[in-house]
C-alpha cells in the first residue's frame, strides 16, 4: 500500500531496513539465546542518526515526528523486537524532558540522547503499581536545593544500561496523583541502583531491570516542570509512544510473514509446495491483510500527532491495541503455517511469537487501551 512517504522518510525507512536486514537479523537469534545487550548494533543506530530522528534540531536531532519514529522502529522489529524496544525506549525516557524540560535541562541531556552517546530509559511502573499507574509510592523529599528519592521502579526497558532515568515520583502524598513530579535522575548518582537483568519470555537481548532509589539526592534543577505535574507528563508520554508500540508489533507481525511465506514456498507436502494449499494461502491472505490494516492505523495515528491535535489518546490506544492483537494473531498463525518446524528455535517465528506477547502488556495493556477507548467514546457521546 501506497502512504506518499516524504524522500526524508523513505531514507528513514531505507536506513534502518539496511541496518536491521545487514546487521540485525544475521545475529539476532544468538542474541535472544545469549540475552546479551546489543551494544554493537545500538553504536550503529547512533552512527547512522537513527536516535536522533524525532529531536529537534537545535538540540542535534533531525527535527522529525512520532511517525518518522515509527518507520525506524518497524523496520527494526522486522529483524529483533529486542533490538527495537532498547532504541524505541530510549526516545520514551527522553520524552518526558521534551514535554516538560526548560531550556538547560534541553541543552543537558538532550544531544547526547540524540547522538544515541547517551540511552534514556522512563520509570513509572512498580509492584505494585501497574495498570493502576497511580498507585505509585515512590517518594521525591524536598530537601534545601535537593530532593532526596526513595522507592523501586520495576520492569524498566533499558534499566542499568541507560544513562538518563526520568522517574515518576511522589512530592505530596497527600494529593495522590496530583501530587506527583518528574525528575531526571542520572546514572551514577549516589543512591541509584539496579535490581539483576530479568529473565523474559520474548525480547531478551533488551535490558529489563528494577532502578532503585535509596536516599537518592538529586539537585531540585533536575525537577521537571514544577511539582505536581508529574503524573500528567507520564501520561502525555505514553500517549505520544504508544504509536511506537503499534509500530514494532507491525514491524515483527511483517519479519513472522516473511518468514511464513518464504517456508511455505520452499516446503513440500504431496509432491507440491505448501503454499499451493488454499488452506494455505488463506491463512497467508489473513496475516497480511490484518498487518496492512494495522499498519495504516498506527501510521494514522502517528500522522495525527504530528499534526498538533490537542487530543489523540483515544487514536493513540486504537494503534498499539489493534496492532498488538495483530501481532499475536499473525505471529501464532507463523508457527501453525511452519507446523513442527515452527515450535523449533533453529526456525525465526517462534520468536517472533514470543516477542509478541509483551506488546499486549507494555506502555498499558490492552485491557487499559479499551478503557481508554470505551471512556473516550462515552464522553464524546454525552458532549453531543
């Protein structure tokens, strides 16, 4: 399908495609098997300006949008999802400073984060604060011209790897979700740690760890915006990524049909191919037209917020939670079009499959999206 991509995006497109095809796919099983970290290939994604894509560029960035973002990152799930959520999630920390930063903390953290010399990551989940992301207990304590933090962030992409946390942290108890900030806190500082890398189920060469914050002290110049508005700025920064999400379950559902129709022409059953199969050749028809439609979605969605409109989370939770679903449905049909061969590591669409699954959970599950959705809806309704 045609989307009139600007020469500037075909080049996205065209660059991370090479260096997700060249570099990526070539090693990207023995990194899901090793969990290494993708160090090499996050060097080449910074030596080839992909990081700094959606920056402005009075800060070294290209000056691009979320939909530019999206190009790159489904490009390069089509290889690894594990590669593509550690590039994706370094634009999620940074965005934060973006919506909410003055001009010094811009200028401080943002052209290295552009350049990729620096990796972001965004901590608002813990234990016990999930989907109900207000339920936070993290603590930031005024202290003279510091704030001393308190508190475990868990599950965070890019934990103990990046070099810049923007943490959701309470101010005011007392005020509940109104009385949560943003800061920036920086690795190295006195206090902050990291829990062991975990051990997941699919993107394994990406980092996924706790940060904790232990008498953390932090300059109040690292306050985001003014207190309070921390929750607020959590949830413009989901909103504005979630897209993202939709783009690397397009991008991996793409790499799962790939291989599918590649196997299906090579593989013979019955002295002919299996792809002359109508059972077949329909499951193929299925996968990739869901992909196409949801392809078109996450794009709309993306070009939506490029354009400026106030509100997009409804459009913004429709992309990662349709094509998430695609993803998950797509990459099972994979398996089941590879039969036995599927379930086997020596083949790509296991995971695939594996990789899948996190899409329907993070940035907000699926669950949440509908709420977003269904309470969008109703509002709508009752303004008319």
């Amino acid at each position: 399908m045609e989307y009139f991509l600007t020469e500037e995006q075909e080049f996205i497109r065209d660059i991370a495609r090479r260096i997700a095809q060249e570099k990526i796919k070539p090693i990207a099983q023995e990194m899901d098997e090793k969990e290494e970290f993708p160090y090499d290939i996050v060097r080449a994604l910074g030596q080839a300006d992909l990081f700094a894509i959606p920056f402005p560029e009075e800060y070294g960035g290209l000056g691009g949008g979320v939909f530019d973002i999206c190009l790159a990152t489904e490009e390069l799930s089509r290889a690894c999802a594990g590669v593509a959520v550690t590039y994706a999630a370094s634009f999620l920390g940074a965005l934060p400073i973006m919506i909410n930063g003055d001009e010094e903390q811009k200028e401080r953290y943002l052209p290295d984060l552009a350049s990729g010399a620096s990796l972001g990551a965004f901590c608002l989940t813990e234990a016990g604060a999930g989907s109900d992301a207000s339920a936070i207990t993290t603590t930031a304590v005024r202290d003279g011209d510091d704030y001393i933090l308190n508190g475990t962030k868990q599950w965070i992409t890019n934990g103990g790897e990046a070099d810049v946390y923007t943490v959701i942290a309470l101010t005011d108890k007392k005020r509940g979700v109104r009385g949560a900030s943003a800061f920036v806190v920086e690795k190295g500082t006195k206090g902050l740690s990291f829990g062991l890398k975990e051990k997941k189920m699919g993107i394994r060469c990406s980092a996924t760890r706790e940060v904790v914050m232990e008498d953390c002290r932090v300059s109040a110049s690292q306050l985001l915006g003014r207190e309070g508005a921390g929750f607020a700025v959590a949830m413009k920064t989901l909103d504005k990524a979630r897209p993202g999400v939709g783009a690397q379950a397009v991008g991996l559902a793409q790499g799962a049909l790939d291989a599918a129709v590649t196997y299906s022409r090579q593989r013979r059953q019955f002295g002919q191919a299996i792809s002359s199969f109508q059972a077949i050749s329909h499951k193929l028809a299925t996968m990739a037209t869901n992909i196409e439609a949801a392809r078109a979605l996450v794009y709309a969605a993306a070009r939506t917020i490029d354009a400026g409109v106030k509100n997009y989370s409804r459009e913004s939770a429709m992309s990662k939670l349709f094509a998430s679903d695609v993803a998950m449905q797509v990459t099972t049909e994979a398996v089941q079009v590879l039969g036995g061969y599927g379930y086997m590591r020596d083949y790509p669409v296991e995971k695939f499959m594996r990789d899948a699954k996190i899409t329907q959970i993070y940035e907000g599950t699926n669950e949440i999206q509908r709420n977003v959705i269904g309470l969008s809806l109703v509002r709508e309704a009752t303004r008319k």
